[in-house]
C-alpha cells in the first residue's frame, strides 16, 4: 500500500477559540485544485470508491469520522476528529467515510478536477488495476 500520510495543520489558540490556518502551498503536499465538503448522519458511509490518478486529503471540520483505506494487501481504518490533522490518501486507494458522530462534516481537498472516468466504484476492478504494477 502507498502509504497514507499525517498532515499538521498549524493552529493558534486564543482565549476566543481556535484557528486553524491552511497555507496551501506550505501546508498540503500536493497542489489543490478542487475542495467539497461532505456532511454525514450517523452510521451512513460516503465514498466507497478508489481513484486512478486524483490524490485526497481528508480534513475533519465537525464530529467524528471513521476513514477506512484499503488495497490489496491491508486495510487500515482512522478516526478523523483532531482539527488540527489532516491525512492524504495516494490515488488506487479504496476509500470510505463512516459518520461516528450525528451531523458529521469532513472537507477534502484534491490534486485534479472533478473527472468522472478518474473514479473506480468497484474493489474488483482496483484489484485488477493493482495486480498490472
């Protein structure tokens, strides 16, 4: 498995509350082109599908989010909820999002554009695509 990676994100607490600042060319380390939100319920599971080329990064705004990542060999599951952490999943990676908490937001960030035919929706055809490298 192309290893996911821990991402700090640089954050300064006042008495007032939190900020949280993301310098894109400082803090990601691939270059953002498309950012969406996704807001979950309880129990519900988004993604479930792999990319061919489009990196992702995962950043928990409200709740707590289960993101399970998967190839051929392991399956790895993390719980999104520090704010201040943000995990990026490499392309040919299976991915889903489990909503721990009611009301659940994570926002993420990617390398290229929306594109249809960049998106793999079954795990076989992951496996197959695994299997040629």
């Amino acid at each position: 498995m192309t290893k996911e990676k821990i991402i700090k994100i640089k954050s300064y607490k006042k008495k007032g509350g939190l900020l949280l600042a993301l310098d894109l060319k400082k803090t990601f380390p691939i270059e953002i082109k498309r950012v969406f939100y996704i807001f979950g319920k309880k129990n519900l599971i988004r993604g479930d599908h792999a990319h061919k080329k489009c990196k992702q990064i995962f950043i928990p705004i409200i709740g707590k989010t289960e993101l399970k990542i998967k190839d051929k060999n392991k399956e790895k599951k993390i719980i999104l909820s520090k704010k201040d952490i943000a995990i990026l999943v490499p392309n040919l990676t299976w991915c889903s999002l489990k909503f721990l908490d009611k009301n659940s937001v994570v926002m993420v960030a990617c390398d290229r554009k929306y594109e249809y035919n960049d998106y793999i929706e079954k795990y076989s055809e992951l496996l197959k695509i695994l299997k040629k490298k």
